[in-house]
C-alpha cells in the first residue's frame, strides 16, 4: 500500500470513529452488563432480552435495513472459546455463491480486556448452540465482539442486513469499548 492510500486509509478511519464517536456522546442511555455499564448508541432502542443469556438486547435498524444487538454471557466458563464461537458463526454463513463464508479476525484490547472481533457476510441462517437453522436470508452481516473479562466472555453481537450493520458498526465497536467498571 502506497503512503498516500496509507495517511487516506488513516483518515478515513479517524473520521469514522469521530462520527461513531458523536453517535456514543449524544447517548442518553446506559445498561448495566454483569459488573460494567455500557453506553447505549443514540437510536437504538432497548428491547427485554428474549432469553436469560442475554444481558442487553436492542435494536438499531435503519433506513438501509434491520439490525439487532445483542450481549450474552454464559458465566465464567461457558460459551466455549473463541475459536469454537468463531467456527460456529462460520457454518451459518454461506457467500452469495454459495461457498462457505470466511470470517475477518482481528485481534485488540477494549476497555483494557482483551477482544477478538470477527465479521462475517453472505447468505445468514442464524442458529442458536450448534450452527445454521433454515435456509438462510441473503445479504446480511454478522459483526461480534468477543471480551474476555474476570467473569468469563462477554459476546457482543450486531446483525441484521448488509447496509444496516455497515451503518451501526462503528456505533457497536464504540459501544464495547465504552464499557465502564459501574458504581
């Protein structure tokens, strides 16, 4: 990559988070999750979580679509590891040709733990435990934000149609790494 793409690619980014960034500052709202508050994105709207594994859950849709967020945690142990996480969202994606999806990792910190965060794209059959379930609907994303915190992984998860997740994600990455040890 040249230097001029580089400082441009750099730009880019640091306007990104800016405007996700104003996104988090305008937020009225925050959740407790275990031990740590979270800051609530401005325009999503908190739903009652639909299970007991789920901490939050919101939705942040748009004009370019739907999109769903939501936080699980299985306790300290539970859930699997990161990798098991990661195979597992990969068998419910297929590319719009029909080949298996593969995953962007990225490893980091967030709020001083570390994070595993992985994107996948393509035709989605969300499951619940061991893989897809259904068909699938075509043209969606999956972004995921793994923390591994004292009190066992923090899954962080935004879906929901192509444009809608593109639309929130720097709001979700924003969103983790706001989380605050609470009062």
């Amino acid at each position: 990559m040249s230097v001029i793409a580089k400082h441009c690619a750099t730009i880019l980014a640091a306007l990104l988070l800016a405007a996700g960034h104003s996104a988090i500052a305008s937020s009225t709202k925050a959740v407790r999750v275990l031990d740590w508050m979270l800051a609530v994105p401005a325009g999503w709207t908190p739903q009652v979580p639909s299970s007991p594994m789920r901490l939050a859950q919101f939705t942040a849709g748009s004009r370019e679509g739907s999109a769903d967020v939501a936080v699980f945690h299985f306790g300290l142990a539970g859930g699997g590891t990161v990798q098991e996480n990661i195979d597992r969202w990969t068998t419910q994606f297929l590319t719009e040709a029909g080949k298996p999806a593969t995953p962007q990792v990225e490893k980091g910190k967030a709020s001083g733990m570390p994070v595993t965060w992985v994107a996948l794209e393509g035709r989605y059959a969300r499951g619940v435990g061991t893989g897809p379930q259904g068909q699938g609907a075509a043209n969606q994303s999956l972004r995921v934000a793994v923390l591994e915190t004292p009190a066992g992984n923090l899954f962080f998860q935004l879906w929901g149609d192509r444009p809608a997740v593109a639309k929130q994600e720097a709001a979700f990455r924003l969103m983790v790494q706001s989380l605050k040890r609470g009062p």
